[in-house]
C-alpha cells in the first residue's frame, strides 16, 4: 500500500515530545509490512536544514498561493531514504528558519502552508498515496485542500487524522479564512468552529477516518471533560472515531543495550539495575542506600498531575524513599519542586531540563515511576518505564488505563497501581499501597518487575491496527 505521513515532527531529526517519537517509529514499522511505500512529509527547520548529521537533496522547487501570498517550496528528499521508506522536507525559510517549533504568531498561517504544500509536493513527485495520514492540528488543513484544490491530483486518496492531543486544535480568528486559506465560501462552515477557524474540527469532519491514540481516549473524547470543546463533533463521526494505543521502539528504549546505563541488563538478569540505582543515586547526589526510588520524566505542566504531585510531596519525603523528578514547564512547579527539594537534600532530586540520557538513567534507576494524569492520550512515559522495570502509579485515564491494569498481589495479575479519581489523597493511596508491597514481599516485586518488562509494546500489533483501517476505507 502507498501510504504518506504528514507531520511536523518526528524524531531522530526533530522532536518537542510523544509525537516525535510516534512518528519516528510509526512510519518506519509500516515501512517493514511487505508491500507497503511510506513517504514521510516533514518542515524543514533550521535545526534539521544545518544539522550536518542531516543529509538531503534537492529534488524540486515551486510555489503555493494563499490567497494573495505566493510563497516558495524546496523539496528536499533525505539522504537515507529506500525505496520503503522515504523522508521529505518542505523548505521556505520564511516560515521555518526559525528558533524553535512552534508559539509564533504565525503558526496558523505556517501550518497552512505547510498543509498545501504537502499537496503540491506529492503532484510534484508524481506521488500517488492510496492514504494520506495526518497527524495533529499542524496537518489538519490537508483533508480539506485535498478535496477543495487538488482531488483531481489524487482520486483515489482517503484520509486518516490521529489526534494525539486534543488540547491543541489550531485556532485563528475568522477573518482567517478568507485573508490566509483563501477557499471557497462554501468551505467556511467545514473550517470554522466556535466563531473562529479550527484547523482540528475540520480534519474531523473532512477526513474519511479520525483515529487518536488509545482505546480509551477515543471514548473519552466524546465527554465535554476531556474533548476541550469537540465533544460533538467527535461524537458525530460514530464507529469512524477509532483508538490505537501507540508503541514504544523497544529497539531505542532497550535497558540489555542503552548506552546511557551504567549497566546493562534484561528481564532473565535484573542485577544490573540495583547498579543503575546506584549510579543514579550517586550522580544526584541522594543518599546511597536501599530505599525505594520513585521518579518522574514529564513536562511540568497542568494536565500531568504536577499539582497532585505539590500536594503529596512532603508527606510522602517524610517516609524512607527517595524522588527523582526531570523536567521543565510552568514556572509555578518549577518554583515549588525547587523549594521543596531545597528542604530536602539527600532524597530529593530536581532537574530542570531536557535531557534523553538521563531519563533513561532515570527509568533504569527507579523503582516506582509517577504518572498521575488529569488526562493522557496514550503516554509513552509508562511504556518506557515498564520496560526498563520501573513499576508505575497512574491514574487510570486514557492510555494509561489501556497499558496499566492493576496489580494484583494475590495473584500477581496486573503490571502497576492505579487511582480511579483525580485527588491527591488517592494518588498518595495508590503510591502506598505499593511501597507497602515492595517492602512486605522481595520476590513478588522482582516477578512484578520482570514482568512488565517481558511485556511487548512494540509498534507491530499497532501497526497492523492501522492497516486493517486503512484497507476498510481503501
């Protein structure tokens, strides 16, 4: 099958979080099916354009129109691509030379033309994609250039659009429509939503199918809490709103190879991770002793459960353990983790910054790992953790309920400690309970362990959940 990926980000060339993940992986395991012609569509930022690392050609050059604007496209395909795989980059300095991703003023306008552009690029290379997969608001004008401007390029197209979150649609004040996208009027009620133009809201309506990125989250999104405003419009799509709970590449995140580790280790060999712990616990500066390690990756924003997080943490650096939280985000949390930890040195450890090997150090060295959510799509966090051993706590929404059954210690069913309400006092619970569990029964815990990290999250089955959609819509 012919299949393109549009995104505006994917790792290892650029990446700001889950996305970037899930696109550097998606592609590439779709890529493996036989038979299957994957191009991926990518902006060509300053960071990626004069990366030395990052090599690429000149295949063509050309200009879109947004309304009155005529703007140049370079279309630069990678170095590294095959005939299963092939990476694109679509350049105009204009709109991508820039420090950074996105939160410019522009972004509505930049991602509009990146949506076009995306278009001309595929005529340009003759390109005829059987799906066209969008990811997120930066991609969710493409359904409807398709099908305004340029169907007749593409016959046989049908669209898919996975949101990944919600939370960030691609919003612009009306006047938008006519001074930027410059469609048809007949197109105004497809692209506008609540007085104002939403890119995400017309990909819901245009595309043939919406998917996001866990069973769970696809139910939630047809309540007002979790769909930020589209509840109905999510709802209305009925059986063609599907959830796929996304993968880790357990080739990248693999603690018997991570370089990163202080020692290498497997489910059948846990010894290295007691030394992982240690070497954290040296590098941090914590006490080097044998208490329970629990940790956080996370951006330290609302929606992660950074406030339930403040409202435990004294009485939870009370008890016999030690904390380990990395990260930057709202300056409120960065200014209260700050304090906190200032009172207690030795047990623990803020970071505030981005920093890949340390996380896996992290993963490695942790023996609980937090995640208590407002909400959470999918979560790769949790995935990362199980599988370098890190047993986590989460409260069950979205991906996470999806990923995390509870534990069972009667039975040893379940893969870690869930809360069923948004409340510190049952995120404080959930962590209790298993604390107590790690002390009262060694060998529990290490079986507990070794299980999550036998656990396949790879992107295989995922990926085979995308192909029996894309074939239902072909």
């Amino acid at each position: 099958m012919r299949i393109a990926m549009i995104a505006s980000e994917a790792a290892p060339f650029i990446k700001t979080g889950g996305l970037g993940d899930v696109m550097q992986a998606l592609p590439a395991e779709l890529a493996r099916i036989p038979g299957n012609q994957v191009s991926l569509f990518l902006p060509y930022y300053k960071k990626v354009k004069y990366d030395p690392a990052v090599e690429a050609e000149l295949v063509s050059s050309f200009t879109v129109n947004l309304t009155w604007r005529q703007q140049y496209v370079g279309l630069f395909r990678w170095a590294g691509s095959t005939d299963s795989l092939a990476v694109y980059f679509l350049d105009n300095e204009y709109y991508f030379c820039r420090e950074g991703l996105y939160g410019f003023y522009d972004d509505g306008e930049r991602f509009a033309y990146y949506a076009k552009a995306v278009l001309a690029s595929m005529t340009a290379l003759e390109l005829r994609p059987e799906i066209i997969h969008c990811h997120d608001w930066q991609s969710a004008l493409v359904p409807v250039f398709l099908e305004a401007e340029y169907r007749a390029s593409f016959p046989e197209a049908r669209t898919v659009f996975t949101i990944h979150n919600v939370e960030y649609q691609g919003k612009a004040d009306a006047a938008f429509f006519g001074e930027v996208l410059g469609l048809d009027d007949c197109w105004r009620g497809v692209c506008s939503f609540d007085g104002c133009v939403n890119f995400m809201k017309a990909a819901i309506v245009q595309a043939d199918l919406v998917t996001t990125v866990s069973e769970t989250y696809a139910e939630e999104l047809r309540y007002p809490y979790f769909a930020h405003g589209l509840s109905g419009i999510l709802s209305s799509r009925g059986e063609r709103l599907v959830g796929i709970t996304n993968g880790i590449d357990m080739g990248i995140y693999d603690p018997a190879t991570d370089k990163a580790l202080a020692a290498n280790y497997s489910p059948a060999e846990l010894a290295g991770k007691q030394l992982c712990k240690r070497a954290l616990q040296k590098e941090l500066g914590l006490e080097e002793k044998d208490v329970p390690l629990l940790a956080m990756v996370t951006r330290l924003a609302s929606h992660k459960g950074i406030d339930l997080l403040c409202y435990v943490l004294r009485r939870l650096l009370e008890r016999e353990l030690q904390l380990v939280v990395v990260g930057t985000g709202e300056a409120r949390y960065e200014y209260a983790l700050q304090a906190v930890a200032a009172d207690f040195p030795g047990k623990f450890s803020m970071n505030l910054r981005f920093d890949p090997a340390l996380a896996s150090r992290v993963y490695a060295g942790a023996d609980l790992y937090l995640m208590p959510s407002k909400s959470e799509p999918c979560g790769l966090s949790q995935l990362i953790a199980m599988h370098y051993g890190a047993v986590p706590v989460v409260n069950a929404v979205g991906g996470l309920k999806d990923t995390v059954p509870p534990y069972n210690p009667e039975t040893g069913e379940g893969r870690g400690y869930t809360f069923q309400s948004y409340n510190g006092d049952d995120f404080y619970g959930a962590i209790d309970r298993a604390l107590g569990d790690w002390h009262a029964n060694p060998a529990a815990w290490a079986a507990l362990v070794q299980a999550d990290m036998e656990a396949d999250f790879s992107w295989a089955i995922p990926a085979q959940r995308y192909m029996e959609l894309y074939c239902s819509i072909v």
